[in-house]
C-alpha cells in the first residue's frame, strides 16, 4: 500500500518536470516504474489514444507490461479501452473468473497476468487514454490505493497535456518563423531568408576558395498579363513561373521571390562564371515558352542580371544591387535576355545613388532653374509661346542633364514635387514678362511625366498653380509623352478630360518615337502634336524623314490638331517646314534655351500691339 509520503515525493518529483523540456518518452516510463515502486502491483503501461485512430503504446514499466498494452492494441478489447471510452477506472481482480473481456482474457492469462486495474487519462471533458496496472496474482486495490492510481493518472494526464502544449507554441513558433522567411504566394524564399543564405554562402566562400553569383530575373510584360487578365492570373503566372524556375536549378542553388515579378537565383560553388551564364540563358529559355493559366495562353520573357561574388567578397544587399543593375541593363536593350555587371554600370549606379540624396534639397538650395525655349511660327518667326525646360547646377557635379535628372526625381518620388515647382516658376516668369508689353497671348508649355500626371490631385494642383499666378488656362500647354498612355491608359484618359474641363491645352511630346502613336491620337484629347527632331534632322536629305513628317502634319490637321516641328536647325529645314505646312518650329535655328530674365529682356523691346518675333535667317 502506497504511504501518503512515497506518493507526495513522487507527486513532488513530477510537478518539477512539468515546466521541464525533457522527454515526454523518458518522463512516461520514469512514472510507471515509480508507480511499480510504490503500489502493489507488478507492472505499469500507459496508452494514448485518439478519436479515430487505433491505441497507441507510450510506455512500460518492463516487458510484460508491454505485452499486455500491446495485446489490448491488437485485439481491440481490453480495460483501458473501456476506460477510455466511459471515463471511469476498471477493476478486474482475476481475469480467470471475469467475463467481460472473452477474447482479451484468455489471451492476458495465457501472458502470466491475473488482475489488471485501469484509469483513465482525462483532460477536461477530453479523454487522452488510460493508466494499466498489472499484478500476476488474484485480489482487488484498497480504497487508498485506487485513489492513489487515479491521482497517478491524472498527473500523467497534466504532464502529456504541459507537453502537447509546448510541442504546439514550438510548432506555432516554427510556422510563425517559416511564413515570415516564405514568400506567402509562390512559397519560396522570401528576402529575409535569401539574404541570410548570402550571408551564410560568402563565409563559406571564403573557406573554400570557391566563388558564387547572384541571377536577378524579373518578367517582362508582366503588368500588361495583370491589365488584360486580371491580378488573379497574374498570381497564378508568377506560380507557374517559380515551378518552371525550380526545375532548372542545380542541388544546392536557392530560388527565392523578391518583390512582385523579380526572382532570385543563388548559385553556390562555381568552378568557373560560365556556369551561370549557362543558368542564365536557360531560364531565358524556359520562360519564353507559353504558359497555359486557366484556359489562357499568355507568352512572357525575362531580364536576368548576373553579378558575381568572387572569393568571398562583397556584401549580400551589394551583390543584390549589382545583379538587379545588370538586369536593368538588358531591360534598357528591350528586355529577354541576360548581362553580366559591369563595372562601370557599378559606378554609374552608385553616382545615381548619391544624385538622388543630393536631389532632396535641390529646391531649398537654389540649384534647380528653368530655362526656356520659344516656340515659333514656321513663316514669320512670330513668338507663340516658350517651354520651360528644367535645369539643375548641382554644387559640385555641375550641369546634371534631364535625362539625367527626371528619372531621378521619379525613382526618388520628388518629382510631383519638382514639378509643381516648374509649372509655378513658369508661370510666374510668364506674368513678369507679359506686364506693361504687348505680348499677352503668348503662351507657356511645361511638361508633364507620367509619374506627375498620374499622381494624386494632379488636376487640382494645376488649377491651384493657374489661380495663384493668374494665368488663364487656355495659356498653359503641358506636354506628355506617350509613355502616358503605357503605364496606363483608362486612367490617363480620365485625367487628360479633367484637364481639358480646366481648359488646358495639351500636346503630344517626341512623336514617333514611342509605340502605337496613330491610336493615341485618335484616343486622346490631344491639340498639337510635337514631331521628334530625330524625324526632323534629316529633311531635305532623307526622303523617309520628308514622307513620315509629311504623314504626320496630315494626320494632325485631319484630326484637327496643329503641329509643332521641334529640332530646327537650319533655314533648309524651315523652308521645307512652312513647304509641309507645320503651323509651329521650334529649335536651335530660332533661339537656344534661354534664362528667364533674358526672354524678359526680349519682350521689353516690344513696343504695344507688336508681336514678338525672332529672326528666321541663319
């Protein structure tokens, strides 16, 4: 009979384990062999066993308690299966005589057992299995006994309860860390893992000698997939492309999914740069062909930029950043295709990098003007309007050129900003120049990119800018490019009526260097279109460049729109100009970009109810 101090040292003895990460395996078969100890009974097992399923041993106390628990599994009779299902202890004082369990019975008393006692693990209402004693000779517990077994049990069932409990918050945890380094559509590598992989390559790089490089792939087109067939598609084309992805990999190489359409390919372990080269044409390759996406067919291709790491060397975010510069080289060539980082495109990244800090206090510094150009009749010369045309004499850098400067502003998301300082700059310059002469119908055209049209409140800006500057709207020209339309068409449409609500004039800036020109113009509110001077430079010496400018001022007056021909150089050119009927020149022929106050000094010289003209000789 269990003394009440044996069974509180082994209550004792078990409570500590409970906040313990030790083996539920150990711990089980530490109590039923305590339980030996201190109750009369010879052998001790503890089954668990779960809705649906069949019993599953835990442990014994020796062998024979393990045939026993193993017999009741197999047999699917026994009293811990009964004491599982009703919740309530099971005495059987001698099996010999007991007609409970007639396939079970005979079968234990053949083992050598004669009584067995069961209890069953409870946790609430929630059954988990039951504790077995067993004893080879005939008779029944005492009271204190039973009771003690069934404190016993319901010890066993706290501590596989502690336990289950901590396997789940270390599975939750595991899943937790799992979705947090796993991209959540495709499940591959999200950033984090991948730059922790990088980090782990490059130290391994350096042990062994061996160089690794980085492929930065990302699709092209994939916005367009998204505009015509919806997000849905696009998310299952992004699936489809990290399975066709995976199975070109090599053992060891990680893919992972950055952001979007860009992919990450970390080849380990080159012998030689050619190798992912090799990788690199074959996922070029690979994603050229169609992809079959819920009935429809969508055909893409893919930029890869390739940068290498050497022997250990370098940075997992610079090695990023020189692959996807890479890629943004073969993305410049037209896309579908693979590059190697150059070196010098290194440099130019890096001076990007530090033109685009220089760039947020450009304004506050004073180092941003606006020079501008006139835009002239094509016969006489007479002054319609100038454009405004941005500058930027950085302190140290000097001269930074447009295209230079205009891509920056929009990477860096400063260009509404700058923007609405220009078409302000301009308009107020427009208002000195206008004030006591007589040149009041001259116009001011600004231009307009698509990340600032297609911003927030861009209209309300505009109309803001002409109130504050009072200048009347039928005055300001903006000029947009077709990239306008690229980005996105529906939405470009809605702002350009908005516009001409306003009563904005609006034209079409370096036509015919885009793509689908003629369906713009048949779309679009446009009212002048301004012909690229590549077109332009050739006139009078290519018969090409003679029909296309032709072709084009034809169009314009069909749809009725007026034409401004931009790049003039030469008399030959004007002559051959007002011959075609382009209403408007503007170029080099009649005036370089100037500073505002010198185009005041021109209007001052223009006496009441002259027009202002510039001289069209050479």
């Amino acid at each position: 009979m269990a003394t009440e101090r044996q069974l509180s040292e082994m209550l004792s003895e078990f409570a500590r384990t409970m906040v313990t990460d030790f083996p539920i395996q150990r711990i089980l078969e530490r109590l039923v062999q305590r339980i030996v100890e201190i109750l009369p009974v010879t052998a001790a097992g503890v089954t668990l066993i779960a809705p649906n399923t069949s019993p599953r041993y835990v442990a014994a106390s020796d062998e024979s308690a393990l045939r026993y628990e193993q017999l009741q599994t197999e047999l699917g009779e026994g009293p811990c299966l009964v004491a599982y299902r009703t919740g309530n202890a099971v005495a059987v004082d001698d099996l010999r005589i007991d007609d409970r369990f007639s396939v079970f019975g005979p079968r234990a008393v053949e083992a050598g057992l004669v009584a067995v006692f069961t209890f069953p693990l409870r946790q609430g209402d929630k059954q988990l299995g039951a504790l077995d004693l067993y004893r080879g000779r005939p008779g029944l517990l005492d009271d204190r006994d039973m009771a003690a077994a069934q404190t016993l049990a319901d010890v066993t069932a706290a501590y596989l309860a502690n336990a289950q409990a901590r396997a789940d918050l270390q599975d939750s945890s595991e899943r937790s860390y799992a979705s947090s380094v796993h991209d959540a559509l495709t499940g591959l590598p999200n950033r984090v893992l991948l730059v922790g992989r990088l980090q782990h390559s490059l130290r391994r790089g350096r042990r062994t000698g061996k160089a690794m490089a980085v492929l930065f792939a990302d699709l092209d087109r994939f916005k367009a997939v998204n505009d015509a067939h919806g997000h849905p598609v696009g998310d299952e084309l992004l699936v489809a492309v990290a399975d066709r992805l995976g199975g070109l990999l090599r053992p060891g190489d990680t893919l992972a999914r950055m952001s979007g359409d860009e992919f990450v390919i970390l080849c380990e372990d080159l012998e030689e740069e050619a190798q992912a080269e090799l990788i690199a044409t074959r996922v070029v390759d690979a994603l050229s062909a169609p992809f079959e996406l819920s009935g429809i067919v969508v055909e893409i291709s893919v930029s890869v930029g390739i940068a290498f790491a050497g022997i250990g060397g370098q940075i997992p975010e610079q090695l990023l950043r020189d692959a996807d510069t890479a890629m943004y080289q073969v993305k410049r060539r037209g896309g579908h295709g693979h590059q190697v980082m150059d070196l010098r495109e290194r440099q130019l990244s890096r001076r990007r990098v530090s033109l685009q800090l220089d760039l947020r206090g450009a304004l506050d510094r004073g180092e941003l003007r606006a020079e501008y150009q006139p835009i002239v009749h094509t016969a006489d010369g007479r002054v319609v309007s100038v454009e405004a045309l941005l500058r930027w004499d950085h302190a140290i850098r000097g001269a930074i050129p447009p295209k230079t400067l205009i891509p920056l502003a929009e990477q860096s998301g400063r260009i509404s900003e700058i923007g609405k300082w220009v078409l302000e700059q301009a308009c107020a310059d427009r208002h000195r120049w206008i004030s006591g002469t007589g040149c009041d119908d001259i116009g001011i055209a600004v231009n307009v990119s698509a990340h600032q049209l297609m911003g927030p409140d861009f209209v309300a800006m505009v109309g803001g800018v002409l109130a504050s500057t009072h200048t009347s709207p039928e005055l300001l020209m903006l000029e947009i490019t077709e990239s306008v339309f690229v980005q996105d068409a529906d939405r470009a449409l809605i702002v350009l009526n908005d516009m001409k609500q306003l009563g904005v004039m609006l034209a079409l800036d370096d036509f015919g260097t885009g793509y689908s020109s003629l369906s713009y113009l048949q779309r679009f509110p446009v009212d002048l279109v301004k012909i690229d001077q590549g077109f332009i430079a050739d006139l009078g010496r290519d018969q090409t460049s003679n029909t296309i400018v032709a072709a084009v001022i034809t169009l314009a007056h069909n749809l009725g729109m007026g034409v401004v021909a931009e790049g003039v150089e030469t008399a030959e050119q004007q002559d051959r100009l007002v011959a075609l009927g382009s209403e408007f020149c503007q170029g080099f022929y009649f005036a370089q970009p100037m500073s505002a106050a010198a185009f005041g000094t021109l209007t001052n010289r223009v006496d009441d109810n002259v027009n202002l003209r510039l001289p069209v000789s050479a």
